[in-house]
C-alpha cells in the first residue's frame, strides 16, 4: 500500500506526521511525504529514512494576507497542487493522510481532484480554515478533542511520551517549553523566576528557542555559576548549591527532558498539551494569545482540572510559587494518566485500512 503524508510547517503538525508514518511503515507500506520550502519541514524530514521519497514544494499560508501577499500565497499553493499530482500519479498513492499547516494545502487538494482518498487529522479544539474547507470531501477525520462529525481518538503522538512515563512525587526539576520556535513570554518568565527556583535547589531545564537563546544565555550567566559547560544541544549552568539550569534552542529528543521534569510550563499547542499529558507530567499552560481563533486557550480548557491556565498578561510570580508551593504533585500527576492512552495512532491508521479496503 501506497500511502501519502502532507502538512507541517510547525513542531506540532509534524510531530503528528512522524508519529502516522513509523506507524504505517511499521505495517510494511510505502510511505511518501510532501511539505514546503517554507517552514520546519524540511529540518524534519530531509535526511529522514522513514519515507520512500520526500518532497518539499514552495508554498506559504494564504490566511491573514491581504494585497500581492495574498496573491503570491495563492499562485503558490495553486502551482503545489499541479505538481502534488504529478506526484500522486508518479507513486499510485492509495491514500493521502493530512496533519494540517500551509504545507499541507497543494496534496490535500490534489486527491480530491486525483479522486484519491483523503483522509484529515484536525490536532486542535478548533477546526483550521484548511481542514474546514476540506472536510466535507474527507473519507474520514479525526480529532482527539471531539470536535462533532470527527472521530475520536487518543492523541498520535510517539510511543516514547508514555514508555517513559511516571507519576512525580517531588518538585525537583521544571522544565519551559516554548514550542518548537521558542516563546518569548516563557522566556522572560523562566528569567523572573529563575534566581528562586536555584535558591529552592530546584532545577531548571529551558528550551528557548534559536532566535533568544544568546541573550538568555547571557542572562542566565549574570546570575552568577560556579561552571557552565557547553554540549551539542546547549549549555549547562551548576550552582553552588547543585542546582543546574539546562539551556538548550531546540531538539529533536524533547522527551529525554521532559522525562527528567517534575513540572512544565509550556505553551498549549496540541501536540504539546497531549505529549505532556501522556508523561504524566504536570504542567502550567501558557496559550499563546495570536494563534488562529484563540485555539490554544481552548485547547488547554479541554483537560478542566487536570491542569493550570494562566493568560500571558496574567503571569506573576507570587501566584506561580503560591500554586506550586500548594500543589499535590502525586495526584496531579497520577490522575493524568486516564486522559490519554497510548494507541492513538494506530485507532486512526485502523481506520484508514478500513476505508481504503472497502473502497478496494
């Protein structure tokens, strides 16, 4: 079988990506992908070896342009879908799988037309203008957030977030997650706090993202370290007291950190929100305030009471240290595990075979 993976442009889309196609390859079927120029795509998957064959068209986000921005974002994604199916042809693809993002518009379009089943995964409590104009000609869409007239299924997400999974005890380790590109409120708030949390001998792992992280090294610096040693991820900063800050822009092996933290603060991004979830680990939601119809506020909602919001003009230091300072990190932890379970990939490739078949 013949199957086709499209979208990305951020850590969250193609997390998802990666996560079907391991899944897919581990069934034996051919696994093709298309992305864009623009975007991580391409830091994603590049040198991958888990797809026959990659593909990387030039294409940008046509929502929220206006004028020749707009235009150009058009012609773009109409030239994606001409040459997506060439590709589609090229392979015989039986199914084309969308995870959403810009990257994802020119296949996506191209096996409606190519009468190529398609099939949409919609990663956020609110549905994007991309999988909303598709929807209705989608054999099948998934969500885990049970949005109406999609399935419901756990969060795919790599297996690693659960087989590293444990219930936390003791606050000795917070780790900041600013999402894929970094957050530069986390940032400025993991800098506020962070004199504290050493003098708490509590340490701190922060990935910060490529664009800040020399004036947060620098920051971190003037704080005042018996060492700091340098790595290939980053930097390590050690304390008098043993208390270490971990600083690092970005990785590809987020979970051999978030495996270590007791406590996240991170922004609500889906993919995100579901990984933390899956760890057990607890965690204080920061939504970024700007992203498309205020999608991760309502993401982070979803989960009630298994964790703590707080809006981006909200942050303060007192309330941070009053709520984890009355925290019952146990329970926190424990009671995360009955959100999500750790087949959420295979529920949707399951049915993709399913639908595929029955056409067949």
């Amino acid at each position: 079988m013949n199957i086709l993976i499209t979208g990305g442009g951020t850590g969250g889309h193609l997390s998802i990506a990666k996560a079907l196609a391991i899944s897919c390859k581990n069934r034996g079927f051919n696994i093709y992908y298309i992305g864009s120029t623009s975007g991580q795509d391409r830091l994603w998957f590049e040198d991958s070896d888990i797809f026959k064959n990659c593909y990387f068209l030039e294409s940008s986000g046509v929502v929220n342009k206006r004028g020749f921005a707009k235009l150009k974002s058009l012609y773009l994604q109409v030239k994606a879908i001409f040459s997506s199916i060439t590709i589609l042809k090229k392979y015989k693809i039986d199914a084309v799988i969308s995870v959403g993002g810009f990257s994802a518009g020119g296949a996506s379009f191209a096996s409606v037309i190519s009468r190529i089943p398609l099939f949409i995964h919609e990663q956020n409590s609110v549905l994007g203008t991309l999988n909303k104009i598709l929807s209705p000609f989608a054999k099948a869409k998934f969500c885990s957030f049970g949005l109406e007239g999609f399935i419901k299924t756990s969060y795919p997400i790599n297996n690693d977030f659960f087989k590293f999974a444990r219930d936390r005890q003791n606050l000795n380790t917070i780790i900041f997650i600013g999402g894929s590109q970094g957050a530069s409120a986390i940032n400025a708030f993991a800098l506020s706090i962070a004199s504290d949390l050493i003098d708490r001998n509590i340490n701190i792992i922060h990935q910060c993202g490529k664009l800040e992280f020399k004036h947060l090294f620098d920051e971190y610096k003037n704080i005042g370290f018996d060492e700091i040693k340098k790595n290939d991820e980053g930097v390590k900063f050690i304390s008098k007291n043993g208390a270490t800050i971990t600083l690092f822009s970005f990785t590809k092996e987020l979970i051999k950190y978030i495996q270590k933290a007791d406590f996240c603060i991170s922004r609500s991004g889906a993919s995100s929100l579901w990984e933390l979830c899956a760890n057990r680990l607890p965690s204080l939601f920061i939504p970024y305030p700007y992203a498309a119809k205020n999608h991760q506020y309502f993401n982070a909602l979803f989960l009630g009471d298994l964790c703590k919001i707080t809006l981006q003009d909200k942050l303060n230091k007192d309330d941070f240290f009053n709520y984890i300072d009355n925290l019952n990190l146990y329970e926190s932890s424990k009671n995360l595990k009955s959100i999500i379970s750790p087949n959420g990939v295979d529920e949707i490739i399951d049915v993709i075979i399913s639908k595929i078949n029955k056409k067949i």
